[in-house]
C-alpha cells in the first residue's frame, strides 16, 4: 500500500494539471503521439520514452514544477544573458531551464557534438531525440563503461573543445552524464550548461575537463596534463591568452 501512495505521489508531482496541459498541447501540434514509460528519474526531472506521429521514438523530459530546487538553477540563469529578464519565480525558473537545455542542446548539436537531437520545449517539457536500439535506452556511462576507453577520451575532449568554439560549456560532465550507445558517446543533461559571458564559465570548464579526466584515469588511461589539455582547448580565446 505504501509504495502504490509513493507511486501515485510521484505521479501527481511530474503529472501535474499544468504539465498535462502542455503535454496536450505538444500533441495537438504534432510533437508527441503518445508516451510509453519512464526511462530515467534524475534530481530535477523524469525522461520518459515516447513516440510522435512518424512512429519515431522521442525522449520526453519532464521538469518537475513543484520540487525542483528552483535555487540552484537560478545560480546558473542568473548571469546568463539569455535569460535575463526572467523572475526569480519557481514556475518561470523552472521554464526557462527547460527552454535553457534546449538552447544549449541545439548549439552542441549544431557544433557536431554526439547529444540528443534537440525538438522542442514548452514550459517545463523538453523533446529530444531518443538514444537507444528501438525502445531500449542506452546505458549511462557509468554502468556501462567504454571498451576503449583511449577512445573515448580523445572524443569527450574533443566534444569539450567544439562546445567552447560554439560558446558554450556544459558544465556537468561526468560518467553520469555520458550515454554509452554502441561504445560512442552521447552527452545529455545540458541543463547546467553555460555560454562563456556567464561569471563562471571558466570554472565549470576546468571541472569538465577535470572529471573526464579523472574518471579516465580510473579506467586506466593514461591521461594527459590538465593544464596541457586545457590550453589546446582555449587556444585562440583572447580571454586566455
């Protein structure tokens, strides 16, 4: 009986009466036909696989209105000039992340960076291309890590280093973060990601670049010097040198 309440609980939180709504919406202008099941359930948001009206899969992410932690995402709008005329309010915050992932998806897709092709957004619901053999999603990183590890890190630095020429880091990456599909690389999860004006771009950069390579590292690369790394991914930004 608890865990049926615990279900029906986070039911009413990511379905709510305004999500319904925008869901509709999404389908009546021909985005979403139907929503199969959940694939994934993060901090902020819940991934559900679904279908549009070709018949194709699609990735459906739904930020969670209610408990999401609106002030650590205002940390990453506020000073971002895209977004700054939004209200620090909960709903607004949370509808512009949305919109926010959406932006920065396109600028990494758009730079030949392996992600989610961006679809759509509207108010809290993002629609993305779905990762994965039909309708089975491909594994995080973590569970599923690379064969070739060697690899991989020359791509995510690589993936690194075309983001930054777009203007853009995403600020979070991690074996969390990293989709194994067919030993490539997806990135997802650019909400967090930042245009180079925003006050700490710089900093979110260096993690970046400072995860991937210790997770490496535990993997058995060995990994190159950070500080080499990091100029060849800077070189010819004049805020560099």
């Amino acid at each position: 009986m608890r865990k049926d309440k615990e279900k029906f609980r986070v039911f009413k939180e990511v379905f709510s009466e305004s999500t319904m709504r925008t869901i509709y919406k999404l389908s009546s202008d021909g985005y979403i036909d139907y929503i199969i099941g959940p694939i994934s359930t993060g901090k902020e948001a819940n991934v559900f696989l679904g279908k549009n009206f070709d018949g194709d899969s699609i990735a459906i992410k739904i930020y969670r209105i209610e408990t999401s932690n609106f002030n650590n995402m205002w940390k990453y709008i506020y000073g971002d000039p895209r977004f700054e005329k939004v209200k620090k309010r909960r709903r607004d915050i949370v509808f512009a992340w949305a919109k926010k992932e959406l932006k920065n998806l396109e600028i990494a897709f758009n730079a030949g960076v392996k992600v989610p092709e961006p679809i759509t957004s509207r108010n809290n619901v993002l629609i993305m291309s779905f990762i994965g053999d039909s309708e089975m999603p491909a594994p995080i990183a973590k569970e599923v890590p690379p064969k070739n590890p060697n690899e991989w890190l020359k791509e995510i630095l690589d993936y690194i280093k075309k983001m930054y020429n777009a203007n853009l880091v995403h600020g979070d990456i991690s074996e969390y973060n990293i989709l194994n599909f067919n030993e490539v690389p997806y990135l997802i999860d650019f909400g967090q990601g930042v245009i180079k004006e925003y006050p700490l771009a710089e900093e979110l950069l260096r993690n970046d670049i400072k995860n991937v390579l210790k997770w490496m590292k535990k993997l058995g690369v060995k990994t190159p010097d950070f500080e080499k790394v990091y100029k060849e991914i800077t070189k010819g930004d004049s805020r560099n040198g």
